[in-house]
C-alpha cells in the first residue's frame, strides 16, 4: 500500500519552525511496510490545499495530514479534505462533550482565557468518520474512507500528534497490512560514501527481496537492508545472507548492526568490554569530541575527563607538552599530537587518550599546513599512534569531519592496539 | 516572483533525517520576499522526480532542489532536470578540474582510498547553467534558465548545501527581485518563545510595512524585521522605529542585532571588550559549551581551557571540589556547581568559569532532582552566581537546552558582575 504524507501550515511552510513530524511519520510508515514516495507541505490556503489532497488522494491509498485541526479560520484541513471526499460534516456529541472538558479545565486555570465559539468547530465531524480523541489538546483526530481511499487527520504540534498515532493510527494501520516487514542497519566509519557505493554496486544492482539503501552520514555510511515476507522469521532469513556478505566485504569497518547504535555508542562499548577507561586531549575541536561521548548513556563509566587545550599554555600545563617541541613544530604536529595524547593519559589517569590539534580556519593556514590539516594522536596502553587528516570546508564543517574521524580512528587505535 | 522548494532523497522520504534544509531554504525565501506555496520531498526515483519537477516548474518561477547531486547511480537530480527543461548535459572542464583536486586531496589521506569513475558525472553540467563551486565536498550547485523558469540545484548535505546557498544563490536571488527588500534581525536571549510573543502581539498585529517574524530557536527567539522600499535608505528608514521599539521593551536580552552574530559569538566578543578570559568546567554537557565557543574564529584569545570533569573524581582533582561537598549534597548540587566554577578558574588562571553539572538522563533522577535538572554556576573575578534549571526532553533535547541556556547565563553573569 502506497502512503503520502502532507503537512498544512503556514510556519512549516515559511521555515518558522523544522517539520519534524514528517521524519517521524516517513519511519513510522517503513516500519510498518507502507511505501511512502511523496510528502508535502502546503500552508493555510484553500485552494492550494484542495488541489494538494486532491493530488495525493488520486496517487495513494493512504494520506496522513497534520495540522490545521485548531479552532481558528486559517485551520481548514478538515472541511477542505471532507470536501474533496465528497463527505458532509456534523457535530459529533462526544467530541462536543470532551472538547467542553478540556475548555473548562483550561479556563480554570486561567479565568482571564474567554472561550471563544470557533472553539466548537473542533467538534464537527465527516460522516462516517472514525474519531481520535486528543488527550494532549483540543483538535481530535480523524480517519475518513471512501472508495478505498483512506485520509488520516492528525493535528500538528509534535507532541500531540505522536501520542495520537501511537494510540490509534499505528495499531489501526497495521492491521491494514497483509505482509511483514523488517530492516537491519549495518553501519561503516573508515571508508568513504562512494567506495561503499562500488563495493556493493552488484549487490544493489541484483537486489528485490531483501533490499539494499546506502544513507551518507559524516565520517560515515549507513546501510540497512530490508525484507518482506510473511513472518519475521522469513523476513530475518532473507536477511541473514546479505548481513554475512557485508560483514565478509567490510570486516571490522562495520561498527554496529542495529539502528539505534551510534559510533561514539560503539566506541565506549569497545572500552568497556577491554575494561578501558578514556580522556580526550583537544585543541581546534574544543571539547566536541568529548561531547559526542557524553552522549551516550552511562558514558561515564569510560570517560574520565576531557581537557580542552586551546591555548600553548595549558597544552604545556595540563598536559606537559615540551616547550621546545611547541617551538619546533608548532601546535599543530605529529609531535604535539602524540605528546598530547600520552600527557592526557597521565594528567588524567587513564588507559586511553584522544588527542586532536588542527587549523579549523578561517584564518591561521600556511602553505605547508593549510586550514584543514588536523594531527590526531592516540595513545592506548603506552602504545601512541598519529595520524594526519586534511579536511576541506568551512570552520564548522572541518571540526565536523574532525570529530567523525576522531572517533574512527579512535576505535580503529583501540582495535590495534588492546 | 513565486518559489517553490524539492527535497530530493530517501533518507528524508523515508525518515532517516530531518529535513532541516526545507526550513532553512524556506527563511531565506522569506527574506528575499519570495512567496513560497509549497514545498515537496520527494525519493530518488526518475519517474517521480520527473513528475514533481514538471509540477514545479508549471506553478513556480523558481524551484530550488536539494539532494541527488552526488557520485552514486541514485543520484538523479540534474539528470532528470536537465531533462524536463531541456538541456543537454556536458563535462564542464573547470568542475572537473575542482573535482579532479578534491579527490587528489581525498587520496592524501588516505592512499588505500580508491577514486571510483562515477564520481565524474558529477562534473557534468547543463548547457548554459551557472556552474556553482562547492567549497565543502565534490557535488558542484547550479543554476539553470530557460523560458522565464529557473532551477537551482544545491547538493544535500546541510553544511555544503548553506554555505553554497549564502555564497552564491542568495545574492542571485537578490538581483533578480524587482523590489528593494531588506530585513533585520534582533536575536533574544534568557526569556521564552511565548512570552517574546505575548510582549509582541500588538506590534505583530498592526504590521504590514515592515513585518515582524519570529523564529523560535534553542534558547533564542530571533525577530526578523522585513520591509521593502524602493532603495535600502528607505527601508532601513521604515525598520528602524520598530528596531528601537523593540530595544525598549527587551533591553539587555537583545543579544545581536545581526544575521550572522551568533550567541557564542556574542559572548566571545563581550569577553575580549572586556579583557577578560574564559574557561569552562562541564559535566553533563560534556564539553559541548567549549565546542560551542570555539565555533567562533578567534576564541583562542579569550577561551584558556576547558575542562570537562566528568567523574567525581576528576570534578575533586582539577577543580578542587571539596569532598564532602559531593557527599553531603551531591554532584548536581548549587554547592557543586559554585565550587567548579571557582575551582576552574583557578585551575585554568581565568577571570570566568563556567560550570555545568546535571541530570541529562535517562538515568539518574530522583524524585528531588529529577532528569533535566541543572545547576549551572559562573565566576566572574570572584563573584560566583549559581543558577538552577529544569530542562524537558529527551537526553540529546536536554543537553541541547543547556548549552543554550549555559551561554545565556554565563552572558548574563558578565553584564551584572564586569
């Protein structure tokens, strides 16, 4: 079944705000096995309105809309999708009642709030309809049929319409699918986007059940493969083969096999199990890194302490770098990399330390280290290895890729060398 | 003149990632006083991509698409444009050059790293378009015309994708509208969304010539203020009654009164007008707030160190918090986070510290201090003010606000106490 998703609204549509519920609802529809292959935003306008849903109605079975339930004059998506259906509205007594609640319990706390009577629009009802009580704010949510077309009306701030579908429309669309689906993720790092891509030409160009969809991250590549079949044991078996393809083509690049792995995820995993704890030594990131580690739950465990040395005087006080090393070499040096990396293990006590030093830009290149050139060292058990990085962008994008990077090579260092 | 934005790609189609470019793209629309009707996301498929684009460029003057630019065979974007429009494709030699040393770049780094043949159609380009470099990855933009309909092509990835946008398209589009428009933004801090727009509700109301727009960030609410005139002179006539209104009623909140000042930035310059320097000692932020600053070129004049104290242990050894301190009241305590301000600033020999020590979650809250409960603390040449939070959201959303807030406090801390 084919699934299109539109968004109404005029601060979606002029970017005062992200569409965050179309993300949400494109994965809940792979999830559930719909094919999605349009979404839309239009904003409050009748007309444009009409000639969306009318679109989207003739080229899909399924369309979920969001926003413009409210009770205002610009919220329209109803009346206008009732009439593209060819559905009359009236008004529904349990959706009067529970909207009568909600108004009462409003203007207690507040007694200054008039009701106002757009308010019980909220209230009328297609015929026919199925109604979905809103337990988060006032606009219910809706499904129509007609003709083997359905329309599923959900209203637009994220948290209401979340709780909606979670409640109603993701148990009532699953029913509505005769077959099973079900993905694996397979996740890279050290490799690049578009040597993935032809190592695994053959593999997407062979491909109908199980497919294959590369997804470019920074630093790196997200595989997942997903079959249909009739059970999860059948859709698990189709995918089985290709995972143990992967595997034997990406070896240890692979970092994770499920979608909520993250690398920095993997890489406090990887020191937990070799009972490893870690510091972070950072010059042009500035404490990004450590960051990136911290957002792992219970990252604690592993992180000790990060030290972002920014300036010469705290790389040579916090982390004993040699002044004559600093002189010699400059800050930004395999020299001062790996001094940085085997001063952090000290300073802060610990088995592991990443250390970064670059030129983030824009200014500070020369010509024999232009903006971009980064040193990452790391040092593992005594073990310190250094690497050298050029980056290409602008300052935000550099310390992005650094920071990708950083945790690559920091789980290949812990690999090699523990 | 009437635009409309194409997000082309699975991996927003299907959910994959927010599609952020969409909002960015649709505020510069805004800005430039174009009128955008709608804007669709649409996969890498040819059929359907031709489909949208026809659509598009029937009811559009101008169509900006992002995404599909890239070296894979899924990449279809300025294949199928080129298509509808009318346009042979050729090798244009200066893309190829560009891409020719990106790749050289690319392989330095890394020798075992293989340039594959499909990364040369992304040197082909349409007869007669603009060919727009990419400073930040191999996919060049472009610009194509024909009949009075113009197609702007801009690679996916957000940091490419902005930075092409800002270079070129935005003073091309510029150029191309017939009225003067011109706009202003006011940037606030340390006060919320709903009271910025309660306390503008009658500005917003009255408005046509200039118009007030708020943005609702992280933290930040942003005012645009747009008016359009026959010459800049006029419109900066027209915008500066409200800039001075708006001064009146948000005072020292203001914290920019440009586009590209940024709150760390504002601090960062706040810091050096005052000779002062900066470090910062974080907990569950993880280093993020450093990061933070150093997105700015120059912070190394004003950041010495940070220090992100993770463990107890590291928040006693480098910060000197007392131990029965994190005894008696804990590590997320208004004691702690005094102590780690005061003791970071005597560790790295700043004027300010910073600290952050909280409860990002999931684990860890209690029914005192919940998840999302944040003490910040803030030493300004010995006056320490300790603030404490209560952030709502998931960890990601939680460590996002208070790096936010964070910034807001510590520029608040140096207004009162410098």
């Amino acid at each position: 079944m084919i699934a299109e998703l539109i968004s109404v609204g005029t601060e979606i549509l002029l970017g005062n705000i992200v569409n965050t519920n179309s993300a949400y609802l494109a994965e809940k529809c792979a999830q559930l096995g719909l094919s999605l292959y349009y979404q839309t935003v239009v904003g409050d306008n009748e007309e444009r309105m009409r000639e969306t849903i009318r679109t989207a109605l003739g080229r899909s079975d399924i369309v979920i809309l969001t926003g413009g339930l409210g009770p205002t004059e610009d919220d329209l998506t109803k009346e206008v999708t009732a009439e593209v259906m060819g559905l009359a509205l009236k008004e529904d007594p349990h959706s009067r009642r529970l909207l009568d609640d909600y108004l009462a319990q409003y203007q207690k706390n507040d007694a200054q709030r008039r009701i106002t009577s757009n308010n019980y629009k909220q209230a009328m009802v297609p015929e026919g309809a199925a109604v979905l009580d809103n337990h988060n704010g006032t606009a219910p949510g809706l499904i129509m049929e007609k003709n083997g077309k359905t329309a599923i009306l959900l209203p637009g701030p994220p948290g209401e319409m979340k709780a909606m579908f979670e409640e109603y429309v993701f148990p009532w669309l699953r029913k509505k699918q005769p077959e099973m689906i079900f993905s694996q993720m397979i996740k890279i790092c050290s490799i690049g986007e578009s040597q993935v891509a032809e190592e695994i030409q053959d593999l997407i160009e062979s491909q109908t059940n199980p497919t294959i969809a590369p997804y470019a991250k920074t630093g790196e590549v997200h595989l997942r493969i997903t079959a249909k079949g009739n059970s999860r044991k059948e859709c698990e078996e189709l995918i089985q083969p290709v995972v143990r393809e992967l595997e034997h083509r990406f070896g240890k690049n692979i970092f994770a096999e499920s979608e909520n792995m993250s690398l920095e995820e993997a890489v406090t995993v990887l020191l937990w199990e070799r009972n490893l704890t870690l510091s972070t030594a950072e010059s042009c990131t500035g404490g990004a890194v450590a960051a990136r580690i911290v957002n792992v739950p219970g990252a604690s465990d592993v992180l000790m302490q990060g030290m972002v040395t920014y300036s010469n005087q705290a790389k040579r006080k916090t982390l004993g770098v040699k002044e004559e090393t600093l002189n010699l070499y400059g800050a930004v040096s395999e020299e001062c990399a790996g001094e940085m990396a085997e001063g952090g293990c000290s300073f802060a006590g610990t088995d592991v330390c990443l250390s970064v030093t670059g030129i983030a830009g824009p200014g500070g290149g020369t010509p024999e280290k232009p903006v971009g050139t980064v040193f990452m060292g790391c040092c593992v058990k005594g073990k310190t290895t250094v690497r050298e990085y050029h980056f290409i962008g602008n300052r935000a994008r550099i310390r992005e890729q650094t920071v990708a990077h950083g945790l690559a090579f920091l789980r290949a260092c812990i690999l090699e060398n523990s």
